[in-house]
C-alpha cells in the first residue's frame, strides 16, 4: 500500500529547533492544530494549549486523568451482555485565562496589530511561552510574555506567569484573571466520525461549594451526578509591580474572577504570577479537597515562580539523561520531530499514578480519554526501559481493576477475567463489540507487558503479589473461550474473535489472537509452577484470591502445546485467520484517496467481506514475539500483508518500520517511520486537533531502538542488530535493565556499550556475547564492514 502523505500543517510552520517547537507567526488558521502541539500535561493534569485570553480556542481543554461522568449508552437494538453506561472525561474548569486591557481596550491576539511574535514549547526546561509586542490602537507599544508550565514535581499543579511593559507613555492597565466553568463542546466535531465519541448532553459538574474568601486566592469545588466523582479547584495570584494596583474578587459557586488594576508607567514590568491547583477523588469529600487545593496553592506561592521553573527543569534534565534519542548531528529536523514525541510520552505519564494513559493522553477529549491496548503494547515498552516505577503503576492500575474484568467474563459467559477493550473505570465502554469486545487479546497484551516488566526490570516481587493472579485469570479466559476441533486435527481454536486489524471482525483463528495466547497460557502455567516452588507465601496467597486447582495448569500447557496457527502451504504465509485469503482484494485501484480512512465512507461489512488491513496485525505478532518467525517467514508474509494495509490507524506504520527493517527493506523503514514520527507535527492524518497520537509516539521510539537500534529482549535478554538509515551518521539511546542504566551508540562503522551505572549487564551484538561491568564499563565493537577491514 502506498502511503498517502497528507500534510495538514506547513513543513516550514515551525522552525527547525532540536529543543523546542516555535511559532514565529501567529496564523488564525491552525488554532485548534496549535492547542494540541501545545499542549501541557504531567499525566495527571492537563491544559491544551489555548491562548490566555481565552480567545481565539475551539477546545480550551483542562482534564484530570481518571476525572469522568457516567453517560447512558442508547441503541437501537440492544442485546444481552452490552454495556449500558459509557464514561466521559470531563472539560474542568478553565485557570488559563487572563484577559488584558490597555487604556479600556482588550488584547485579543486574532484581531490585534502585533509585532514581535514568538510561542515557544521548550522541550529542555518544560515551559510553553509567549512574547508579543501589541501595537495598541492609540499609538502605544506593550511588550506582553506569559509563560506557563504543568509541574512535573507536584501532579496537581500549574502555574502561569505574565508580564507587562508599557513603552512610550503610560496607561491604565486591567488583568482579569478567571477560573471558570466551561460549557459544552460546540465546536467542529463531526458526528460521523466514531472516533471522536459523544459528548455529555448538557453541564455534567455540579458546584459544591467554594472555599472562604483571603487575598487573591478562590477555591471552587464541584461533583458529577452519576460517577460520584468530586474535584476542587483553585487560584491564587503573586503581584511583582513597581507601580500602584489593586485587585477585587469576585466569587461564585461557579466562577471566580480576581481584576487586577495597575497605573502602569513608562517602562515598569508588571509581572503577575497564577497559581493553579486541581485535585479529584471518588473518595473524599468536596470541603477534604478544597482543603487540599489551598494547601497546594500555600506550597506554590511559598515556593516561587522561579523555584517552580526550576523544579520543572531539573525533572525534564533528568528525563533526557534517561530517555533521550539521538540521531546524526546535522538532521536537526529529525532530532526535534523525535525529542517533540519522547516529549509528549513525559507528558502522558510523568505523575499517571493510579491511573491509565489514553489514546490521546491530556491532550484532547478524542475516545472520550478512554484506555486502550495502546498502552501496554506500544507505550509500556518504552516507559519499561526508561522509568520503571511508573511502568509498574500502569500495571498495578490493570490489577486493581481485575474484579471488574471477573465480573466482565462472567457476563459474557466466559471464566476468568476479560479486560475491557476501552475504558476508565475498568467496565467496558464500548458500543462496537465486533471490533472490541471481539478483540479477546487485550488479555494476552496485558499478560505480555507484565511479562516484559518483569524481564526487562527484575521485579518479580510485583509477579508475586499481583502479575500471577491477572496471569491465572487470563489463562482461564482462553481456555474457556477456545476448543478443541477436530476438524483440525484436535487443534486448539478460537472462533469469533476479531484480532488487531477492525477491518477484519469476528473471526475464526486470528493468528495474533491464537498465538499471544498461546504465550500468555504457557507464561501463567510456568510462573504459577515457579510460585509454587520458591515462594510458597505468595503462593498461597494466589490460591486465596483464585481457588486454583493444580489440573488447571495443566490444562493450559495442553491448550497451549495444540494451539492452532492457521498457515497457507501454498503461499507460503501464516494466514491471518482461517478465512482471510478467501476474501476477493479490496480494490485499491479505484479507491479515491479522499475516501481514507476507509471506516468514514464504507459500511463495515464491504469492509469485512475484502482482503482490506487497517492496521498491522500478523506484522506485529512477528514484532512481539520475533523468536517465533525467521527472517524468511517474515520476508513472505511482510510482501504479503504491507500491500493490503491501509494505515487507516495511527498504530501502524511504526511496527511495519521494524519489520521492514529486519528484512532489508531500508527504504521503506525508513518512509514508514517518518511516517510515524510526523504524525502529529504534520498533522498525516488531519485530527491532530483533536489530540497526540499517544501510542503512535510510543510505537515511533519502537522504530527507533528496536527498528534501527536492532534491538530484541525476548526472556530479557537484551541482543543487538543496529541497521541505521544511509544518512544518519549514528543513534544512540538509553536503557535501564534490572537497576543498570546503558547507553547504546549505534554507528556504522562502531557500536559502544557503556554502563552508566549499576550492576554488571550481560547482551548480544551480533550474535557476539558482551559483558559490561563497573571495572570494564565501555565495549566498543566494529560493524561488519570495519571487522572486514581489520
């Protein structure tokens, strides 16, 4: 399939900068672009990159991770064992704004004569800021920035500096700072499109009550009516000023607003400072959070603006010096493509405790913040190698939703546990079942990630006290969901299933289905064995919570031993379901390229009867468990399935980079991960003003250190095969294994492993054994051509 490279946004929009993301122009039309590529977040607090005067916006957004209201699924024709409530993250009240008046007029950046022009998100220090020069009316010059950040250090904090100089002659200076209700969404979503999700009918927050009046500071607070969810609110302000002022609060249950007016004189800087605090809980009641928001605000204000910038930094240095990738020197373009998107990776997870990271993260309300699959399969990995505690809480989120999933598998008629194919609270929230309910292997994703935690860090303590219980629900949910058939020789089947690609629902013998699996039955069966036998604490505390009986185990490792891997002698390929090559070939010939994706301008059956792909599904079996496939199986099925593949989802092309990596086809890895890379800053598929592709960035770092980087981890055992780009001189990347932090710099003539620090590691290059220890911390290696050459 030829990519259809559809840039949305100008290359040249922002200026090549490997440390940041710049507007030197202000454009009216890519607001509603700019709001996401600007947007701030920490995982759990996020504010879009809107304008401070509130105008222009199109989706002014402020979200709490794991912040919603329950809303009534409707059909038209119900059956047993649908979900009847959907969640809804919610808009939160917006701190953002503070309106300027100069001389009785108001700044509004869409209408007003600037000059001077500059929005910068600053990738090394966490910062977004604005600088303006406003060519006032009457003759008059004012020199206008505001900075802003979303604290990496405090998850419930935000703060927004302003400041103002008059040139020339003086003026009568007006700053309204709000914290306000937001109304519903009014905006340009369009009905059609199913991604988008329903939006809450009328105001889904209830006031609560609001905290007592002192100084600059209101505290609001507000609660849903069905979920039970209660969050506050606050501001408070700090005033640096040489000249006079006075400011009035106006408070209401609903809004506050606090009007600072300032007799401003030739050249003074006013430089206003807004505290934000936002808190939520399903526990604890409004006036406890109320409480909770003034004690933040106390700790903000007592800090400083400054102290807060420079907490901010130190957090995002240390990211860098843990995650940071970087290519050839002189491909600025790339390096600040990639460092946008590991940026944006921070952002959704930095502070996610206790919760999960959407398909959009904090960026936009897109699939209503729901929790995919995309989390373990594309994020995880490289939140694994790079900040392990918060991998673990991601993990520890999927346990302690594990009754609802029993409770799930129940109700559809099925032991164990099945996790939700989209969700918040852990109850499904899907309308669609054919392409989610059907999607049976979010349970084996889970059961993988876990896996690789587990390898890739060393905690099996967390195997221990959670991961084998979720392991042993898994493991019954396939084995009452499969069967043995004997039109197959006896073979263990799956039917009804639908598998990554939802161009291709209900199934019989989806291949990635049938063989993530087979993996998760044979991962619980041996992890309960080793529970077992080394820890009998942890032991009896899984036969506690699981009443499991030893014949269980057994039966796994049968099912497992016979699962069924449909294969097409003929062709030479693993077929992606029984019936896949049965299907005439969609007719992509005659397809207009203005019909893609394909799921806005076809019904799905037209979809379902073809040889159509959305996205990879047998390619990323063949990434997941690459020991399983060799290099010529690979090769075959990758020239079979890549032409089908629409790339309908943003999921894709970063796993067919790698797999077109593996097997020589540089050329295309190469279009494929720019592919992925520029999702988002060129706007490929059009709706980045409805958010950042979360999973596609994180699939974007998998082409980078498993495509190019050559990396492979199965059993956790980390080996090397680096196949860099012609034109990148080099890539090196970052990697903390079971406590020990290695940096990887892949050239093309030499590769250096350096322990950074920790114990000693043991990997492959080439199938050639390296050992890294305190003493002997630095391995360098010659690539094939300089080995020759010596």
């Amino acid at each position: 399939m030829v990519l259809r490279t559809r840039l949305q946004l100008p290359e040249d929009l922002f200026p090549v900068d490997p440390w940041g993301i710049e507007s030197r122009v202000y454009t009216g039309e890519f607001v509603q672009e700019a709001e996401t590529i600007f947007a701030l977040a920490n995982g759990y607090l996020g504010v879009r990159g809107s304008h401070e005067e509130g105008h222009p916006a199109v989706e002014a957004g402020t979200y709490l991770n794991g912040f919603y209201e329950l809303r009534p699924i409707t059909y038209g024709e119900k059956a047993y064992g649908f979900p009847d409530t959907g969640q809804t993250m919610l808009n939160c009240p917006d701190g953002k704004i503070l309106k300027l008046y100069v001389d009785d007029e108001p700044f509004d950046v869409d209408t007003r004569e600037t000059a001077d022009y500059r929005r910068r998100l600053d990738l090394a220090k966490g910062l977004k800021s604005r600088e303006l020069t406003w060519l006032h009316p009457n003759g008059k010059r004012i020199r206008y920035r505001t900075t802003r950040l979303v604290s990496f250090t405090n998850r419930h904090l935000a703060a927004i500096q302003a400041e103002i100089t008059v040139e020339g002659d003086g003026a009568s200076v007006i700053v309204a700072s709000e914290l306000g209700r937001t109304a519903p969404m009014t905006d340009s979503q369009d009905p059609e499109d199913p991604r988008l999700g329903p939006r809450l009918a009328e105001r889904a927050l209830r006031p609560l009550g609001m905290g007592e009046g002192d100084g600059c500071r209101a505290v609001l607070s507000f609660g849903t009516e069905l979920s039970g969810a209660r969050m506050a609110c606050g501001m408070d302000h700090a005033v640096e000023c040489e000249d006079a002022w006075d400011v009035r609060v106006e408070r209401r249950e609903q809004g506050a607003q606090a009007v600072f007016r300032i007799d401003a004189q030739p050249g003074h800087t006013l430089r206003l400072t807004k505290f934000l605090a936002y808190h939520h809980s399903r526990h604890r009641g409004a006036d406890e959070l109320r409480r909770q928001v003034g004690w933040t605000l106390d700790s903000a204000k007592s800090s400083g603006f400054g102290e807060l910038c420079a907490r901010q930094e130190r957090a995002v240095t240390d990211f860098w010096q843990r995650s940071d990738v970087k290519v050839s020197d002189h491909d600025d373009r790339t390096q600040q493509v990639i460092r946008w998107n590991l940026y944006q990776l921070l952002q959704a997870s930095a502070c996610v405790d206790g919760a999960g990271i959407g398909a959009r993260g904090l960026t936009g309300q897109t699939y209503e913040g729901h929790y995919f699959w995309d989390t373990e399969i594309y994020v995880l990995p490289f939140i694994c190698y790079t900040n392990p505690r918060i991998a673990r809480s991601l993990l520890k989120f999927r346990y302690d939703k594990l009754d609802r999933a029993r409770r799930r598998a129940k109700e559809l008629g099925h032991r164990g546990a099945l996790f939700p194919w989209r969700t918040i609270n852990g109850d499904e929230a899907s309308a669609y079942y054919a392409a989610s309910t059907a999607q049976y292997h979010i349970d084996a994703d889970i059961a993988y990630a876990i896996r690789k935690y587990v390898d890739i860090t060393g905690d099996v303590a967390f195997l221990h006290d959670y991961g084998v219980e979720i392991l042993v629900e898994t493991a019954r949910l396939y084995l009452s969901l499969g069967y043995y058939n004997f039109h197959r020789n006896a073979q263990f089947c799956f039917a009804g299933v639908t598998g990554p690609d939802e161009y291709t629902a209900i199934v019989n013998n989806n291949y990635f289905t049938n063989l993530m699996a087979r993996e998760n039955l044979r991962y619980a069966a041996d992890s309960v064995r080793a529970v077992a036998r080394d820890h009998p604490a942890a032991f009896a505390r899984l036969l506690r919570a699981t009443e499991l009986d030893e014949d269980e185990v057994e039966d796994w490792e049968q099912a497992a031993s016979h699962m069924f891997l449909p294969y097409d002698e003929d062709l030479g390929i693993h077929l992606q379901d029984d019936s896949f090559t049965d299907k005439p070939i969609w007719d992509f010939l005659r397809t207009p390229s203005e019909h893609y994706p394909l799921l806005l301008y076809y019904h799905p059956l037209n979809l379902y009867r073809h040889q159509v792909i959305k996205q990879a599904d047998i390619i990323l079996a063949m990434f997941l468990l690459s020991h399983e496939f060799s290099v010529e199986e690979k090769r075959r099925n990758f020239d079979y399935y890549d032409p089908l593949t629409t790339h309908d989802s943003s999921l894709s092309v970063c796993i067919q980079s790698i797999i077109a990596n593996e097997i020589g086809e540089h050329e295309k890895a190469l279009e494929y991960f720019h592919f992925a890379a520029t999702m988002d800053l060129s706007d490929v598929g059009g709706n980045v003003k409805h958010g950042a592709h979360i999973a596609s960035i994180g699939g974007t770092w998998l082409a980078l250190v498993y495509g190019f980087g050559g990396l492979r981890d199965h059993g956790g055992h980390l080996s090397f095969e680096p196949k860099l780009p012609k034109m990148w001189s080099g890539l090196t990347f970052h990697l903390e294994v079971r406590g020990s932090r290695l940096c990887v710099e892949a050239g093309h003539r030499r590769t250096r492993y350096t322990l950074v620090q920790g114990p000693a590691v043991e990997l492959t290059h080439r199938g050639r054994d390296v050992s890294l220890t305190p003493q002997a911390p630095v391995v360098e290696l010659p690539e094939a051509a300089e080995a020759a050459a010596e």
